[in-house]
C-alpha cells in the first residue's frame, strides 16, 4: 500500500540532485567563465585571492561536486569584480596620493 | 593581516599627500622625496636611507652592525666574480657587454635605452650579454645572477646613483613606474606608497618597514627568511603578494618601470648592495 508512495519519494530524492547537478553544472560553466574575463580585465591589478578561490572552484567542479563548484566561483566573480573597480578607481586616484604631484 | 588592516585604516585617515608645489618633473619629485622622508626622519643622516630599516631602530641596527664581519653575502660575492671572470663557450666573457668592462657601474642602473625605448636593469643586462653570447638566460630572482649582479654592485660601493631620463619615452616609463608605486593593489588594498612612504618606521607584525627613499640601494640582498640571496624583483613578488596582489613577470615591464623610477629618487645615494636584510 505504501509502495507507490515510496517508490515516488525515493524517486524524487534521486532526481533531484540529480536534476540541480545538471543546472549547477551549467550556471558553474557560465559563472567560470565570467570570472576569468573579469580577472583577465583586472590586469596588473589582480588578485591571488580570486585566482586561489578560481582554482578551488575548479577543483570542485572537477570532482562533480558542481554546487559547491558554483557556489565558489560566485564567491570569485565578487573577487574579481572588486579588482576591476579598483582598476579604474585607482587608476583616476593615484595622483592626488603621490608625493611631487 | 589583522594588523595590516588597522594600518590600513589608519592610513586611510592619515592619508594627505604632502603639499607639493606645481609641476612633476623627475628632480622634483626627487627633492620632495628627500625633503618629505628627512621631515619624517629629522635624526637620520640623507644617506643612512640606503640602510633601509637600519636607519630608523637602534636594535636591529645594533644586531645588523653584529653581523658585518661576517656579512652572508660574501660566498655569493665570491661566486658571482668567478663567474663573471669565467669565459662563455666563445671565449668572451661578461666584461665584453658593459661599459668599464662592468667594474663600478652598478650606479648607472637601470637606465633607459632610447633606441630600444625600454628599461634596461642590471640583471637585463646580465642575461642579455648570455644571449648575445649564444647562452642561456639564468633564472631572474635568485642563484646565479644575484651572485654575478652582487659582484658587480661590490665593486661599485659607495658609487652615487646617477640615473636620468633623458626623453620623453623615459619620462613615459618613470611614470609608469611612478603610477605602480602609488596605486592601491590586492584584496588588502595596499599601494607600495601605503607601506613605504606613510609607515616607514612602522611595525607590520614582526616587521620593520623601511623607507621608499633608498630603497634598491641595497640590492641583491641575501635575506635571513630566504636564507639566502635575491634580486629586487624577487622582493617587489613578495611585496605584491603580502597584500594578496597577483606578482607580475620578474624583468617585465611593469617592474622594470617601477625599478626604474624608485631608482632614480636614489640619485646621489650610494650603492651600498649587496646586503643583509632579516
């Protein structure tokens, strides 16, 4: 009597996971990918904290854990964002802070 | 990096460029320089800066003054005369590449070459004379050619720094070094400024900063936590990477700029290289 019932929530603790890997898997590709360009645009202003949390993040996606995986490159993209402001802010800034100037 | 943070908070509270005149040519910002460190530091001598934090503390001044019988650069010294002095497989030898034949002319380094509109730093030199030579390059940041560039600055102690900027493109690339200097870099968001220009004299944990007048004086270093020597640009890597900046490229062109502009705020300070430094 109970079966159908239990066959159904095991099937759905099954694909669940299952369904939210293959999403997790996708978001963490385009996440990845937007933190490098990012990265990439911080140039001379990089930091190792977002390349440490990039590759940490990798590692994760490459052992399937992808939610983790994403919800470490989110953490990245942060990191990377902020070195790209400070670019620019810096870049506007520095002369007002130098001695001679 | 806890404390790291309050310095950084203090800085940012503190933080008032000294009052400059108009104007920004190389010499004058040189003078403020000067004129800015010897405000800050009324009791140290112009030309103690080249010793860095010895120049400001009476303790590790006194345990560095200990050490100079038996200074630990002098294997490395040793080494990089002889090969300096050992002919490449075409039978030149280093002394062939340099002005002098490479004795006392550390000082002249790093200059700008207006025909190859570059930087060209010692170490540059150095390996360039290998290739020209048909050998390979040494590696940038420590080993061999901190022995050779130690030798070659030994035999210009005491020499003045004496770079110029003779063009536009010179200009170009001491500002660039400049802007480097001055911009905040890195999660902590540090500039060299932040550190060497408005805490000298400070303790950063176990850490006492120096002073960005005199800074490159010294180098190479053989360094008490590397236990052995380095280049500069092996200390501009560990200096970006304190405040969680990614490094550039040792002899790249950012650092070659930024070498190139802290070495000319030198000028009419001795080479004092190679050194000891904790």
């Amino acid at each position: 009597m109970y079966k159908p019932l239990l066959i159904l929530t095991a099937s759905l603790a099954l694909s669940l996971p299952a369904l939210s890997q293959a999403g997790a898997k996708e978001d963490f590709n385009e996440v990845y990918s937007k933190v490098e360009s990012t990265h990439n645009q911080a140039g001379t202003y990089q930091w190792t904290t977002t390349a440490n949390q990039l590759k940490a993040a990798k590692e994760a996606a490459d052992s399937g854990d992808y939610e983790k995986a994403l919800e470490m490159a989110e953490q990245a993209l942060k990191y990377a964002e902020q070195s790209l402001e400070q670019r620019k802010q810096q870049q506007e800034k520095w002369p007002a802070v130098a001695i001679g100037n | 990096m806890r404390i790291a943070k309050v310095i950084l908070v203090a800085v940012g509270a503190t933080l008032t460029a000294p009052l400059a005149l108009a104007g920004d040519t190389p010499e004058e910002d040189r003078k403020e320089t000067v004129e800015y460190f010897q405000q800050k530091f009324p009791d140290v001598p112009l030309e103690e800066f080249v010793n860095g934090q010895y120049a400001l503390d009476e303790d590790r001044r006194k345990q560095w003054e200990s050490m100079s019988d038996f200074p630990p650069f002098e294997f490395a010294v040793a080494e990089g005369q002889e090969m300096f002095e050992t002919p490449f497989a075409n039978g030149k030898t280093y002394a062939s590449c340099f002005e002098n034949d490479g004795i006392g002319v550390r000082q002249n380094y790093p200059y700008f070459d207006t025909e190859k509109k570059e930087v060209i730093t010692l170490e540059l030199a150095i390996n360039r004379c290998r290739e020209a030579n048909g050998e390979e390059p040494l590696k940038w940041k420590k080993g061999p050619i901190a022995s050779i560039s130690a030798y070659m600055a030994s035999t210009s102690a005491g020499k003045k720094f004496d770079i110029e900027v003779p063009n536009d493109d010179a200009l170009a690339a001491y500002q660039a070094g400049k802007e480097f200097y001055y911009t905040r870099r890195g999660q902590l968001n540090f500039s060299c400024a932040s550190c060497h220009v408005q805490n000298p004299g400070n303790w950063i944990r176990a850490d006492l900063l120096s002073p960005m007048l005199g800074q490159v004086a010294n180098f190479p270093v053989h360094r008490a936590k590397w236990g052995e020597m380095g280049t500069l640009h092996r200390r501009f890597t560990g200096c970006n990477r304190n405040v969680r900046a990614v490094p550039l490229e040792a002899q790249g062109e950012e650092y070659r700029n930024l070498e190139y502009f802290m070495t000319y705020l030198n000028n009419g300070l001795p080479v004092v290289g190679p050194a000891t430094r904790p």
